[in-house]
C-alpha cells in the first residue's frame, strides 16, 4: 500500500512539475507566446546570424533538448521522493543523503551538457558575435543568482531551458 501511495505522489508530482515546466517555456515576458524569432539572433543580441547559423542554432539546441529532457524528469523524480523522505515519521538522514547525491550527480551532467552545448553555439560565431554572445552571457549570469528565480515565485526549477543557448 505504501509503494502503491508512493508512486501515485511521484507521479502527481512529475506530472505538476512537467505542467509548470511547459508553461514557463512557453511564454515570454510578457506573458505572450514566444515565436520562433525569439530564439534567433535578436533575443540572443547576436548581430548578423546568417539562415545557416540559425539552422544550426536550432538543430543544436533541439538535440540538447532531447538530451538532457530525460535528465530533468529523473530529476524531477527524485526531487519527489527526496520530499517524502524527509517528511516521514522519523526521516532516515543516510537515505535522504543519497537522494542528494543522486540528485547531484544528475545536475552535474545537466550542467556539463549545458556547457558543451554553449561552446558548440559559441562556435558557430564569428569573432564579432562571440563578443556579443559573450557579453549577453556574463551580464545574464552577473545579474542572477542562485535563487533569483524565487523572488518571481518560480523556484529553481522555473531556470528556463538554461540550455547554453542565449535564451533565458
């Protein structure tokens, strides 16, 4: 019976998460759906972006998408059951202990893959637009911490694809 609750709770917490997920890619800033352009070279403040560069913008960030989609639902998961963990009766600290460390495991792969797909843009670029892609990149980094995402109610995981694309 407690197997059966547990995983009707992960799933409705996956399920909720996926939701939330969905609805933060989907809208810009103002809360209108994103088109196409803004992933292109103006929302990235990357002058000049030639239709191959754009192409191949876009087929990098869709293979990164489907690489790390998979990482973010198992994240996800275990986020959940890191929660009903330390909200039991007489929470086991050894199990919540390897929950996160599983849960870091997975963002350092998330975080390497972030990285390699920034470096595979970044070398799409000539060197005026690496400039600019670079200058994009710190003042975005240097203007949000950690935790910014929760004055805007969105927790860690409203980060936004953070994919290493020029995208918020």
């Amino acid at each position: 019976m407690k197997t059966k609750t547990l995983l009707t709770q992960i799933l409705i917490a996956v399920l909720f998460l996926s939701t939330i997920q969905v609805q933060a890619q989907g809208r810009s800033s103002d809360g209108s759906r994103n088109s196409d352009t803004e992933y292109r070279g103006q929302d990235c403040r990357i002058p000049d972006l030639s239709d191959e560069q754009e192409a191949q913008i876009t087929e990098l960030r869709n293979a990164h998408y489907a690489e790390v989609k998979d990482l973010k639902a198992d994240l996800a998961i275990l986020r959940a059951e890191k929660h009903k963990l330390m909200i039991a009766d007489n929470p086991n600290a050894k199990a919540i202990d390897a929950k996160i460390d599983e849960m870091s495991e997975i963002q350092n792969q998330m975080q390497k893959k972030r990285v390699a797909h920034h470096l595979a843009v970044r070398n799409l670029l000539t060197p005026e637009q690496k400039a600019n892609f670079d200058m994009h990149r710190s003042s975005r980094n240097g203007k949000h911490g950690m935790n910014s995402n929760h004055k805007k109610g969105r927790g860690m995981s409203g980060h936004g694809m953070r994919d290493g694309s020029c995208k918020d």
